[in-house]
C-alpha cells in the first residue's frame, strides 16, 4: 500500500491519496480545488487515480472532486445522503471499495453533516486488521468537529456522542487516525 497526506498551508485542510503498490490504483480523498499536487504526486509514484471521493459536502473549502475525476476519468463517489446536483455514484456505511491489496470501507459519522463518511483503510499485504482510518471533518487534532454547520447544533451534537463516537471508540487502539485538519488550522 501507498499513502500520501497532502495539507493546504493557508487553511490547514488535509487529504489524502491512498494506493495500491500491486495495481496503481489510487483513490483521492476530499481533494481540494487546486487538483495539480493530486496529478504531480500520482504521477511521481506511477500511479494513476481512479476513485475520488468527497466525505461531505464541504463548508470550509471548495472541493476539487469533480475537476480531479473529469481530468483523470476516475470514479467520484459521494455520501449516499449528500445532496447534490451533478452525477456521482453514491456510498452507503459498510460498502467497501477495492484497489487490489488494499480495502477502505465507508463508516458513516453523522453529526458534523448529516451525510459524513469516513474510510476505514485495511492493507491486505500487512493483515486483516485496519491500518487507519481517515476522518475528513468527523475528527480534528485534538477535538471533535463542529455540530452546528449543517443542522442545529444541539441535534448535531446529539448525533456525534450517541451514534458516531462510538463508532470510532469501537476501532482497535492501534488503528491510526488522520484527520481533514491539522493542529492550528481555522
């Protein structure tokens, strides 16, 4: 497997490429509006992206999803719940998208947007256990994300501690978690 953090300096949003070293395929995730670093680092890598996925719809930045997908004729995948206006192919909790060794399952994390997804990364080459999970704006360095951006934040609020959090508590202590900021970001 082949994993690649990639952080916008200005608003110190994360994401992420992740690969498979026996195919080449690449998923993008929660690509921002710049789509260049995503192709330069592909390429550097020889790898080629073929699955873009955006984990929600995003308030704190532009996603470059549908311009990454176009240019490099990747699928782009959304949260079945998201609302949106442009075709994509839709994630459910618990599906599973495969590039060769590697295996990310959808974990849906309703309470910072109604329609959150995380990806669950396993590497088959290294053992059945998940490896890391990537949490996009479920989980921040050091907190949990905002509640109130998409619904009332008390009812976001309710959501995160009943039903997501113990989803993530659930995971193994040795399961990694990147987050879709890093520490001092807006």
């Amino acid at each position: 497997m082949w994993f690649k953090q990639l952080i916008r300096e200005e608003t110190g949003c994360a994401t992420y490429l992740v690969a498979s070293s026996e195919t080449g395929e690449c998923l993008a995730f929660d690509p921002l509006w710049e789509i260049e670093p995503y192709l330069r680092e592909a390429a550097s890598a020889g790898l080629k992206i073929t699955h873009v996925v955006d984990s929600h719809a995003h308030a704190d930045h532009i996603s470059g999803a549908r311009r990454l997908a176009a240019e490099t004729g990747a699928r782009l995948w959304i949260p079945e719940h998201m609302e949106a206006e442009y075709p994509a192919d839709r994630l459910s909790d618990g599906a599973v998208l495969r590039l060769g060794e590697v295996e990310l399952e959808v974990m849906q994390v309703p309470g910072h947007r109604p329609e959150q997804i995380n990806l669950l990364v396993r590497d088959r080459s290294r053992g059945e256990e998940p490896w890391c999970v990537l949490t996009a704006d479920f989980l921040m360095v050091g907190d949990v994300s905002r509640p109130d951006l998409a619904q009332d934040g008390r009812d976001g609020a309710g959501t995160l501690f009943r039903q997501s959090i113990p989803r993530l508590l659930a995971l193994p202590d040795f399961v990694e978690a990147y987050p879709g900021h890093v520490a001092g970001s807006t």
